[in-house]
C-alpha cells in the first residue's frame, strides 16, 4: 500500500505570494492532519480533517486554511506569505480521527519564503 | 512553561548502551505517542500509550498517568537508531496533539 504522499517536495516563494500545498493520505484512510516544523517552535498542529469537514484547529492566523475533499486528499493553503512561514509542512493519516489511531506521515514539504 | 517537556534535549551514546528519554506533561491526556524522524524530516509513529508498558523489539514505552511521565527506553543501541525522538501527547482543553521539543540521539559506533 502507497504511503502518504505530499507535493511539492519542496518550493520556493517571496513574501506576499500564495501557496497551496497538497496531500494524498495512504488508501482507506479518512482523516488527515497538517502540521508545522520550524528549528524555532518545533512541530505545531495546524488543521485536522474527517470526511471533509474540519475537526480541530491550531493557533494560526487565518492566512492558513485548508479543505480535504471526498476522496480524502487534502489541501492547505497559506495566503500573504512572511518570511516566518519558512517551515517544514507536514501531513498524515489515519483510519479515523481519535487520540489512539495511529497516524502515518509523509515526507512533508519543505517551503521556503524570500 | 511548554505543556510538554523533554529530556535530555541532546543525548550521545556508544553502540551497546541502555539509552532512557523522559517526558513530561502538564495537560490532562487522552493518549501519549512517541514519534521518531530521522534526517531529512521523515517521522515515524513508534507508540502509542494509554497507560502501561508496550515493548516493540529494542523499543520500550512507558507511562505513568499519575506522574504525568512517559519513558522511551531503547536497549542495546545501535547507530540507526541515531535520530530525533519526539513525544506528543493529544489532550488540553482542545483535544489538539502538542509535542515536545526532541530529544537528538546520536549512537556512536
């Protein structure tokens, strides 16, 4: 079975553009999560979706936002890009939302903002 | 006062030793879990816990719920398993999963 893909891999943006990120959970799976790793803060949580709908919600400015559609994947999207949004984004999976699933990560998307 | 707290932030061992890596948490939990990621930023999900001790191979996991204390223990190390090990606990008021700042381990051969 295919892992959890993510594209780009890695991306280079100026301040002030958009980006939009994506990611392909591991077949079977319904939930997906994004989160955050910058050397700074660490990894932070960002969104958490189930069968399209948005569950739970980190500490962001509204310039991050995301959908997952019927078939899963997922999209995050970060508007009016700062140079503090350079960061190591990361996605992953799971059967179902709840504290004992085990979630399977991709191999994140490096941004980098100018 | 970070929610989760790691120790030791650096750890460097030589191949063979017992390692132990502690975390602590401040937040009402539901699950603990410990993730580890090796350079270039791939993260794997190791455990799982609840409560108790789960062992997989070298690899053992435990928690305190009173103490609000998780170890990570890995026996006879080895130099793959040189990586970041991350604790996160999902809890808090938001259910959300906050993580802890690693823990770098470098075995040396």
């Amino acid at each position: 079975k295919a892992g959890v893909t993510q594209t780009p891999r890695y991306l280079i943006k100026t301040r002030g553009q958009q980006v939009t990120l994506s990611c392909s959970p591991i077949s079977g799976h319904r939930s997906v999560s994004w989160y955050q790793q910058t050397p700074g803060q660490g990894l932070q949580f960002l969104f958490e979706y189930f069968s399209e709908t948005q569950r739970n919600k980190g500490n962001f400015p509204g310039r991050f936002s995301g959908r997952q559609f019927s078939n899963s994947r997922s999209e995050m999207n970060v508007s009016t890009l700062e140079l503090g949004d350079s960061a190591l984004y990361l996605c992953a999976s799971s059967l179902a939302p709840g504290a004992m699933e085990t979630q399977y990560f991709g191999p994140g998307t490096r941004l980098l903002v100018l | 006062k970070n929610e989760v707290e790691q120790s030791p932030q650096n750890l460097t061992a030589q191949e063979g030793e017992f390692i132990t890596i502690n975390c602590s948490y401040s937040v009402g939990i539901s699950a603990l879990h410990w993730l580890q990621q090796h350079p270039g930023g791939g993260i794997v999900s190791l455990f799982m816990l609840s409560s108790g001790k789960k062992k997989h191979g070298r690899l053992i996991a435990t928690i305190n719920i009173q103490e609000k204390h998780s170890s990570l223990h890995i026996t006879a190390s080895h130099p793959r398993d040189s990586a970041v090990y991350i604790c996160a606990v999902r809890g808090g008021a938001t259910n959300k999963l906050i993580f802890g700042t690693g823990t770098l381990l470098a075995v040396q051969p």
